[in-house]
C-alpha cells in the first residue's frame, strides 16, 4: 500500500466523504448554534397585560421583526400555549430630534410590531406563571416569566396605583420604582393621560436612549441618571392590567410625511374646521387623532366612543373613562405667537395656519355623545352597584395648577377688521360661566354619587372636595412639575379679565391640606399642594379600606424614606 496516493481513487473517495460530513456540520453550526448565541434578536418590550374579564386577560408585547411565530405560553408549567395576533403600527416614526441610537437624518417610518395573545380558563382571583415568545426564524426569542391573573372577583382588596403625565419626565422611573420599593406589587394602574410628549414618535414609547420611555419606566427596564443614582422605573405592567386615559399628549395633529414630528403633534385644528378646508375623505390625517394610542393598547370600549371613554369594573371599582382634553397653546400674546388667545399676525390672511385657540377634542357639553354616553352609564346597574365609584380624565376640575385657565370650553373667536374687511386681529375669549367641567360633566357625576374624580395635566399633587363629599384628585407631581399658583406665584394671564384667575383654583374649592405629612413654605405654613421638581409623589388606593394613600420621594436624597404625607377616604354617597 505504501504512502496514500491522493490520484488513487478510493482515496478521493474517503477524502470527499469527509469535506462532505465537515460541511454538513458546519452548515447545521451556522443554521443552529451561531444564531441561538451569537446573534439573539431581542424582544421591543417586556410583555404588559390589558383587559381583564372574568376568565381571561390580553398580553401585548413588541419587537422590531415581525416573526415567523408568536405565542403566549401559561399556566403552572407553563404548559398552556395561545398563538398570538400580530400587527404592524402604523403610525409610528422618528425624526432628528428623536434620542435613539441610530441616527434619523429625516422623517423616517419605524417599523415595530405588536402582538396580542388571550390568556382564558383562568380560575378567579389565581395568578400563574407566563411568559411570551416570538420566533424570528429559527430564533426563539423569550421572555422573562411573569404572572397573571383575571379579573379579581368583588371583595378581593386591591391595590391601585394612580399616576399620569410620565412624558418621559426627569423623576418618572424614580417614581415607579419607589411604587414597587414600598407597595410591592400593585392590582392594577389607572393612568390619566399624557404618556409619552409626542404620540408618534415610536423611541418614546420603547427605547428613548435617555432611559425613561414609557413601557421600560413600568416594566423595570428603565436606565435614567438622577443625581448619582440611576433609576430602573418599576416592573408593575408585567403584573397589573394598566387602565389608561387619554391626555393631550396622545393626540397627534395633520399628518404629514416631511414635518418635524413636534411639529405635527401641535398642528391639529378641530375637525368643524378641517372639514371646511379639505375634502371629507382625508379629515382625520387633516385634524388631529389618536391612532397610535389606539394602536398599542387594548382597552375597554364603549359605543361610540370606542377606547376613547369606556367603563369597566375591577374588583370593587366601577372605573369611567373620559376623553377630556384639550391640545395646549402658549399663553403669549406677543404678534409671533400661535396661542390659546389669540393667532399670529403674520397668518391672519391664512385660516389654514391658524391655531384655533385651545380647542377641545372631543364633547363633553350636555347633548354631546359622550355626555349622553355617560349619563347612560351612570344610570346602569354595573355603574350603580360599584363599591367604588371613579371617574378618570385628563384635564383638572378642580386645581392650582396652571393648566385649568383658561377655562375648559369651546375658544371664541374675536375678530377686529378694517374697512375693507380685512381681519386686522384675531383672539379667543374662553368664559367661565361655559366651563363644561364645571358646567355640565361635575353637576351629572355628583349626582350619581361618584366618589373620586382622578385627573392630572398641571404636574402637580393636590386634592379637593365638594360639599357633598365628591373628591376630587390630581396626582401629576410623577416626572415633574409645571407648578401651583398659590401665594405670589401668578399664572401667565391676559389683564383684568374675570375669566382668567391669576392665583388659586378658580372653581371655588379649597385645596385642602394633606392629612399626614404636608410640606411647609418657608415661614412653616402647612402648603395644600405638592409642586416640585425635586420631590416626587404617587398615590395608591387601597379597597380593601377605601382610603387613598399618597407618598413622596425627595430625589436629592436617594437613600431618603418615602413618606406618606396624605390620606383620605372614599365615602358612600349613595
Ligand atoms: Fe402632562
Ligand atoms: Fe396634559
């Protein structure tokens, strides 16, 4: 035999045979184990639980892939599997003034997908474990395990956190963390509006680079630098259904495919207008919408307000959701400015520049759908038989804050023009005795013996009652604060006009001082409000008590104790 001659050919046999088997098992390594370790696609978001009924809840989660599979697995062992639904936003983009990683020299679509799977058979009042995975080829990517539950049967205490105006907000993650570090896990969360700055700009929701997007502030996945801390935001939507409402900073205004994102989010004009200046087919991307919103989660819907005002029981609570807000404009009145008083000179001549003042989204004046959708409501046995009885919206009833002037109703334009007709100024009156808060939604809602109105907007804590024991809420001081005008402080008002209160709540109640630990002003005076940029507050309400608890945090001390500073309870007014 000798040495092997690489010309015999049983040789080249054998020596084919083996760059054949090496080959195979190179191809199944890169196939199998390159992709599994070295190259893992990750998961957009952790997944958060919408919806709950009596058997079932919803799980959403996101990736930036639309996967081959997607799937909810649940129970003891996990050993129950649900193929989720899959869909693409279809709104959402980044521009140059997003804080991501990868650069946006321009407008640019993101593309991210959501999935949704229903968990159901579920036993009252038992959490189990799940987890969701979606598959990016041969990849499996998963998530952490979590657990879920129905909806809790009546009489099982919760305990609900009530927070808002997150907007990415400097204090936000440390707020949702100090939730978790001294509640524990919370029953639920209801969250009156404003979650994000701009609605279509999809790093504000998942991955903002500055580590304070929405869903990683409440998933635990926060990375935000206060001070020399850093903050991880709290994982409480893994666990907690989240119950939201709409706030003006989740209504985007006219589409376009080439402006700046900010600047579409404050270029809505009311639909009565836009109607009038563009054809009827196209109104919604030639007004205002929320699409995004609607998009991302699973709420409860009404008819015809579908997820935009709803109601739902959890527990012990009958919960009303409402869509009270308006878009925000400047108080300015120098000539350049598009404000809530008035329009710039420069557009005068161009009613499609025009802001039209601080217009109102959708009704809530008697005779408008949702006013009559809402005495509906009222009036039903669900609504009637609640334990507790909440109303949640966005813009303040009663408050310090700067947000409540001027007053919540239709802007009325008042026009000055020259001899030959041509509008020399434009301004907006906003009358008081037509706030339709005050006027029409408080007078229906103390009647039908709501306990708590909850609501936010002015970015600050303070709480008020009526004379008939309604209370009323905003806990908004969460990422930081826009101040109370109390004492000195007044708010940026046109002069001498009744309409608009420089100082105070100018719908009557007193703010009222908190109960336990109130702050002090410098001369010692207790203060009814919490406004600062330094000292964070969340409220939770208790019903296995009744009680609504708030507590604040002074981020300039991290290693500081959170201090419930107030409580009170809610009362029967049946
Ligand atoms: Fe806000
Ligand atoms: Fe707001």
């Amino acid at each position: 035999m000798g040495i092997p001659n690489f010309s015999d050919g049983r040789f080249n046999l054998v020596k084919y045979f083996i760059v054949l088997v090496f080959t195979a098992f190179l191809t199944i390594f890169l196939l199998y184990f390159v992709p599994l370790n070295f190259a893992m696609a990750s998961l957009l978001s952790d997944p958060f639980l919408q919806l709950p009924t009596s058997d079932s809840v919803r799980v959403v989660w996101f990736s930036e892939f639309e996967g081959t599979r997607s799937y909810l697995k649940y129970g003891k062992q996990l050993e129950t599997k649900v193929e989720a639904t899959t869909t693409k936003l279809s709104r959402v983009r980044e521009d140059p003034d997003s804080n991501v990683n990868d650069e946006y020299n321009q407008l640019t679509e993101r593309d991210i997908w959501r999935h949704e799977a229903i968990a159901t058979s579920l036993n009252p009042n038992q959490r189990i474990p799940y987890q969701v995975v979606t598959m990016k080829d041969r990849q499996v990517i998963s998530s952490p395990q979590f657990t879920l539950a129905s909806n809790p049967t009546p009489g099982t205490p919760l305990k609900i956190l009530l927070t808002s105006d997150h907007q990415l907000k400097p204090m936000t993650a440390a707020n949702l963390q100090k939730v978790v570090e001294t509640i524990g896990r919370v029953d639920g969360v209801f969250l009156a509006g404003d979650l994000v700055n701009i609605p279509d700009r999809a790093s504000e929701w998942f991955d903002d680079n500055r580590g304070g997007a929405f869903f990683p502030a409440l998933q635990g996945r926060a990375n935000y630098q206060l001070g020399d801390t850093i903050y991880r935001g709290g994982e409480i939507i893994q666990y907690a259904p989240l119950f939201t409402a709409l706030g003006n900073h989740e209504v985007m205004g006219r589409f376009s495919t080439t402006k700046p994102l900010k600047e579409q989010f404050y270029d809505a004009i009311p639909r009565s207008v836009a109607k009038e200046l563009y054809s009827e087919a196209d109104l919604k991307n030639n007004s205002f919408n929320t699409d995004t919103y609607e998009e991302i989660f699973t709420l409860p819907e009404s008819q015809p307000g579908g997820k935009q005002y709803y109601a739902v029981t959890f527990g012990d609570i009958r919960l009303v959701v409402l869509y009270v807000t308006n878009i925000w404009r400047s108080p300015g009145t120098k000539s350049n400015v598009k404000g809530r008083y008035q329009e710039r000179v420069k557009d005068l001549d161009a009613p499609e520049n025009w802001g039209y003042g601080q217009h109102i989204f959708e009704p809530i004046s008697q005779g408008s759908p949702q006013y009559d959708w809402l005495k509906e409501e009222l009036a039903s046995d669900a609504f009637k038989q609640a334990k507790y009885k909440i109303v949640m919206f966005h813009h303040p009833a009663h408050t310090l804050g700067g947000n409540i002037v001027p007053p919540y109703t239709d802007p009325q334009p008042v026009i000055e023009r020259n001899q030959d007709q041509v509008i020399q100024s434009l301004k907006y009156e906003y009358p008081i005795e037509q706030d339709y808060i005050i006027r029409d939604l408080i007078p229906l809602l103390e009647t039908a013996g709501v306990q708590l109105v909850y609501y936010g907007h002015s970015h600050l804590w303070n709480r008020f009652a009526s004379s008939s024991r309604m209370q009323f809420l905003e806990s908004s001081n969460v990422g930081n604060s826009y101040g109370a005008h109390w004492g000195d402080d007044k708010r940026r008002v046109p002069q001498n006009n009744p309409n608009y209160a420089e100082i105070g709540n100018p719908n009557g109640l007193d703010p009222i001082i908190p109960t336990i630990a109130p702050l002090q002003d410098q001369e010692g005076n207790n203060l009814p409000y919490i406004a600062s940029n330094d000292i964070t507050v969340f409220s939770i309400l208790d019903t296995g008590t009744g009680i609504v608890s708030s507590y604040r945090f002074d981020t300039r001390q991290p290693n500081s104790e959170v201090i419930k500073f107030d409580q009170f309870q809610l009362l029967s007014r049946n």
